[in-house]
C-alpha cells in the first residue's frame, strides 16, 4: 500500500524508480535571430526633413495708370470721344421753359424741339394713322426728352435712325413740350381777349339746309 504522504494516484515510482523524463532540445535546423540585429549600428542616423519655408504670395497693387470706368450709350446718335452730356442752360432743361427764352438762347425762329419734330413727321408721318392720336414708346419718349434736354447737338430727326424709328414718339415728345410750357401758345395775357371774341363771334347753324 502506498505511504501516507505520497500522492494519490502518483504510481511513477512505484513502477520505474529510475524513469526520467525525456528533455526536448529545439532543432539544429532552426536558426535564431540574434537579438543585436534589431539593434541600429553606432553610424546609422535618420533622415533629418527639410526646413519649412515661409513662403507668402506677393500682393499686387492695380497699375497707377487704370482710369475708372465711364458708361457708354449703347444706343442713340454718335458722341464725340471725351464728350460728356451737360445741360444748355444753367437751370438745366428745355422742358419747362418759357418759349421765348428757349428761342433767345438758341438764337432761332422756332425752338430746336418743335422744328426737328416738324422735320420728322413731315418726312416720315403724314402718311402714318394717327400720329398725334396714338401714343409712341414711354421709352423712346424718355430717351427724346434727354436728347432735347442735355444732348441738344446730337439730335438729327433727317434720319428715323435720329428718333429710334418711332415716329409716334416724335409727335408725343412736341405734344408734352408743349404741355409743360409754364405759358401756353394761346398766353395768359390774352385769355380775357379769347373769351370776349368766342362770345361775340355768330355761331353758324349748318344744320339748317334747303328742302
């Protein structure tokens, strides 16, 4: 029987006193990896990264010699280079002014307005229905009175080209110079005289005819 203090179960030396077991020894074939080949030798040293330039972008400043911008016409009768439009007189408009001063500034028989609108629908309009009847372009109409107003040397209603080939808006355009003269045609002066002549003219009946 086993003794007290020997294991249970341990029966190795109960059956071969001299058994050792067997010691495994790694193969010839294998060949180990020194530890000193992970290790950099003395003369080795790292890439060192190139310093870093501060490189900053040239500002550019506009030559000296730019000249700003004008607006050009894009329509409308030829200007003549550097010409810039001002009115022609110090007040500054043809539209609304007496017609006599018009005429004396202008040093003609009638105001350059009325005369080339006479031109234009004499040439171009009396063939056409309704010439002061139908209202032209509120556009071109706009464009006519900044002609007459700042740009008096450049109108040239010879041509439809001189008044954007509407010649509705001719007749407009002397329809409202006249409308905004400060004194019309028929003056102010003379209104009592008008009256006084209507109501003592006969009217003529023509309604009443010959069997």
């Amino acid at each position: 029987m086993p003794t007290v203090n020997q294991p249970i179960g341990d029966h190795s030396s109960n059956l071969n006193p001299s058994y050792q077991p067997p010691s495994y020894q790694p193969s010839s074939s294998i060949q180990q990896t020194p530890a000193s080949a992970f290790v950099p030798p003395p003369s080795f040293s790292a890439p060192t990264p190139p310093p870093e330039k501060n490189i900053s972008s040239p500002q550019l400043a506009p030559p000296a010699n730019i000249q700003p911008i004008q607006s050009v016409p894009t329509s409308g009768p030829p200007r003549q280079a550097g010409y810039s439009p001002k009115p022609t007189t110090p007040q500054g408009h043809t539209f609304g002014f007496p017609i006599d001063e018009v005429i004396s500034r202008e040093n003609a028989s009638l105001p350059l307005i009325v005369a080339q609108c006479i031109i234009a629908v004499d040439q171009f309009g009396l063939a056409t229905e309704g010439i002061y009847r139908v209202s032209g372009s509120v556009s071109t109409l706009a464009k006519l009175k900044q002609l007459f107003d700042f740009e008096p040397d450049h109108v040239d209603f010879r041509t439809p080209a001189g008044f954007f080939g509407d010649i509705h808006a001719v007749a407009g355009i002397l329809k409202q110079y006249l409308r905004e003269l400060p004194d019309p045609l028929l003056t102010k002066a003379y209104y009592s005289d008008f009256i006084r002549v209507a109501r003592n003219t006969p009217v003529r009946n023509d309604t009443n005819s010959s069997d």
